[in-house]
C-alpha cells in the first residue's frame, strides 16, 4: 500500500481551572497540527441552576430560549412562547419571590420535576417546571412549564 497522507480530525478535552473546554483540532499523519479551533465553553450546568437563570431571564426570550428543550418547542412553537411569556410577564409583574413547594427525580436521573410557589408583583401562582436531559453529557433543559393562578 502507498503511503497516503491522512488528516485526522481529533477533539480534544482539556480541563483548565476547574473548567472543561474543547478544542477541534486538525492534525496531518505525522501528528503535526494543521489548525486548532476553540468550542464553546462545555461547562455543566446543574438543575438548580437552570432554574436559577429560567426565572432571571424570563424577560429575555434570547438569553432564555437555550435552556428550553426542542421537545418543549415541538408542543408549544418558539413564536408562541414568546407571545405567551409577553402576556405572562405583562400580566403578572415583576417576580417577587419563588418558593419549593416539592421535587421529585425520575430513577435514571434524566429529568426532575419542580412545583413552586411564585409571587410576582400583580399575582401569586403555582408553577410546574420539568427538566430533561437528553444524554448524560446534557444539560438539564426545560421540558414542561405550567401556570396556574395559586388558590389563597
């Protein structure tokens, strides 16, 4: 066989102060580097977290949009969402104070189910929040978000 020249294409993970960062980084056969390019920040964000950033940035449809799942997407359209959470923020006010009321994990650690009690400036509520991790290497996303006005 000839010898021909083969460009392999390598990710390689790289910890660095407590932070995961991959880089693509195209090789020749010979092990010389052809090109390195930087991904983004693969750092794991942890359930509380997300729902942490969910509530901050409920007045910021961009910024919010990433910690939706594409499976919620596929039930309710990016367009109506942002109508609905338009409505919802328009309606209820500024957040005031959420509270745990109970969580509950599924068995193979892959979702989480939330309820709080949130006030917000207008109204109190009851929201159900479930979170879903496609693969272990995911993030936990938003799948499921219910609202319902809290009885006094």
């Amino acid at each position: 066989m000839k010898n021909i020249t083969i460009i392999l294409m390598l990710i390689i993970c790289s910890i660095s102060r407590g932070q995961n960062k991959t880089e693509d980084i195209l090789v020749d056969s010979n092990g010389k580097v052809i090109s390195k390019s930087k991904i983004k920040n693969t750092e794991k964000i942890s359930s509380e977290k997300t729902i942490e950033m969910f509530y901050k940035y409920q007045n910021n449809i961009e910024k919010l949009s990433p910690l939706i799942s594409f499976r919620f997407y596929q039930k309710t359209p990016y367009y109506k969402f942002k109508e609905i959470l338009k409505e919802k923020n328009k309606s209820c006010g500024k957040l005031i104070e959420k509270t745990l009321m109970k969580s509950e994990t599924s068995t193979d650690k892959k979702s989480i189910g939330y309820a709080y009690k949130v006030t917000y400036q207008n109204i109190k509520t009851v929201e159900e929040i479930v979170l879903i991790k496609e693969s272990e290497n995911d993030n936990f996303q938003v799948y499921i978000y219910n609202i319902k006005k809290a009885k006094n």
